[in-house]
C-alpha cells in the first residue's frame, strides 16, 4: 500500500458529500421550466454565480472537476484514459481544418491534456514531433490519408483506433487494476458499438479489420465476422462473452445499450469507495462528476424542449451516490 494518496483522497471523501443523489434528481425534476432548473442548479453552487446558459454552467463544472484533481496531485497520467478522447477528437478537428482550410468553429473540446493551438500548430507545420510518439504517428497517418482519398471517415478511422489502443495501453501502464478495467471495459464497448454501426451500414470486412481495437475480452475477429453477416449473429456471438447483456439491451434499443453501457462504467467505479489508498478514488470521483454533469445536462435539455417527465427519466443514469 502507498501513503502518497491518503490526503487527496481524505479531500475527495469530502467533496462527495456535494455530489448529487437521487433526492437532488428529483428536485430538478419537480422544476417546472427549464430556467426554474437553472435557478436551482446555481442556487446548490453550479456556475460562477452570474446567469448562464447550460452549456456554459456545465462547462465551468467540468473545469471545476480538473481543477480541483489538479490540486491534488501534479500527475495526471493516471487520467490519460479520460483525456485521450478530448485529445484525439480535438486532433482530428485540427487536422481536418488544415487541410479542408475551413476555420475551425467551436469544433474543439475544452479539458483536454494538449492545448488545441498546439494541435493547429503541429497540423499547419505537418510537424507532429511535440506529440506522444503514437499520436504523432497516427496524426500523420490520418493527414496523408484524407490528402490522398479526401474521405473524412477514413481519417477519424485511423485516430479513433489510435486513441482506443492508447486508452488501452494507458490503463495496461497505470499498474492500477481500476484504470486497466475501466479501459478494457471502454474499449471493448467501444468495438461493440464500431460492428453495430457497421453491421447497419452494411460495411465491409476490410472496415470492421481496420476499426476494431483489439481487446482482451472480446475477440474481435469473430466480431467482425458475426457484424458483416447480421445482427443476429452479432447478438449471438455477444451471448457467449462477458458482453451478453450488453446485446439484450441492444435486442430492446439502441438507446437501452447506450444506458447499460454507462452504468456498466458506473458500477465499476463505484468500487472505489472504500479504497483510500491508490489513485482510484480521485479517479472515480472524475467519472462521478461527469456523471452528475451528463445527467443534469440530460434533465436540462428535457425541461427546455418540454418533453415529458416519464420520458426524461427514462434516459437518466446511476450516479455514484
């Protein structure tokens, strides 16, 4: 056991006491419009205070979050994991826009772990020296492909598998077995939703080869297989894998598979209650909190189309509470 986590986690134990719990949920819900919701929200300390709209209250909250994990450790490679999504998709946004020369508009995603004008910077120069070795790698990659075939899609392929394996190779490095699961568990959704979408559009071998992330508890040659024959095929192969449910829900909606899959992830997390001693608990609470903020956008976005209260809480996830 290490002693280099107890006071960080000592101040996470603390701020879970704010997060927010069922009763909190319902609160939201019983507001009758959606600016009654903001009201709420900034009345339980969301915001800086001034009146906001949704999206800027709950980006200050997601700022909130790192900032305070920040103030508890220097080292965030632990989270690479969460970051590595931001990165890549701020990447691919960076690469497209250099060579399609369209200015980039509000394409770009804050929290991630490398600035964005660093990414411009690298595409522009076609320089990606200043990045992690496999980004870099995957950067170019992609850049030559979307020269030569002008095709988008195949671009975000070539970064989205990148960033699937660094997700996977990060949680492998951490030597922490909730971040190595947390991985896994992504990745392996991750695939799951790549062969559902292919499978639908009827894509080929060659795509599903070149999109799917090996993983350790999906074998994604059989995958592929069952994807470029049907659904039900897929459904089939899913029920002999730690993923059976995953394809019952998906036999119901896709909407459903979308829910089992967070709380999937929530479940794993909420583990890390009792463990004061690793970097898992300030790890979990990062999750728990774009959690609360995911749902509470959820509630929000329902309160401002007038949609009714059965159907806004049919979309509602477990928080870690």
């Amino acid at each position: 056991m290490s002693d280099d986590y107890i006071y960080a986690v000592a101040r996470v134990r603390s701020r879970e006491l704010n997060l927010f719990n069922r009763q909190d949920l319902d609160q939201l819900m019983a507001c009758r419009t959606y600016e009654e919701c903001l009201r709420v929200l900034q009345d339980k300390g969301w915001g800086s205070g001034s009146v906001l709209s949704a999206n800027e209250l709950l980006v200050q909250e997601e700022e909130k979050t790192w900032a305070f994990i920040r103030e508890l450790t220097g080292d965030l490679s632990p989270f690479d994991v969460l970051l590595y999504p931001i990165d890549y998709n701020n990447l691919k946004a960076a690469i497209k826009s250099v060579i399609t020369g369209v200015e980039p508009h509000q394409v770009f995603l804050p929290g991630g772990s490398i600035a964005p004008e660093l990414l411009q910077k690298a595409a522009r120069e076609s320089d990606y020296s200043a990045l992690p070795e496999e980004m870099a790698a995957a950067a170019e990659e992609a850049g030559r492909t979307l020269l030569e075939t002008g095709d988008g899609q195949l671009c975000d392929l070539v970064l989205d598998k990148a960033c699937l394996l660094g997700i996977l190779r990060r949680g492998k490095e951490s030597k922490n077995e909730l971040l190595a699961q947390y991985a896994e568990l992504t990745v392996a959704i991750a695939n799951i939703k790549i062969a559902v979408r292919a499978c639908k559009t009827q894509k080929n071998r060659a795509f599903l080869d070149a999109a799917l992330a090996p993983c350790a508890t999906l074998d994604t040659e059989a995958l592929a297989s069952a994807a470029c024959k049907s659904l039900e095929e897929m459904f089939a192969y899913l029920a002999v894998t730690n993923y059976a449910e995953a394809g019952e829900r998906l036999k119901e909606s896709y909407s459903a598979f979308e829910k089992w899959c967070d709380d999937k992830v929530m479940e794993l997390v909420k583990g890390q209650k009792m463990n004061p001693f690793t970097v898992g608990p300030l790890f979990a609470y990062v999750i728990a909190r774009q959690r609360e903020i995911a749902v509470v956008r959820i509630i929000l976005s329902g309160k401002l189309n007038e949609l009714d209260d059965g159907m806004i809480r049919e979309r509602l996830r477990e928080l870690y509470v």
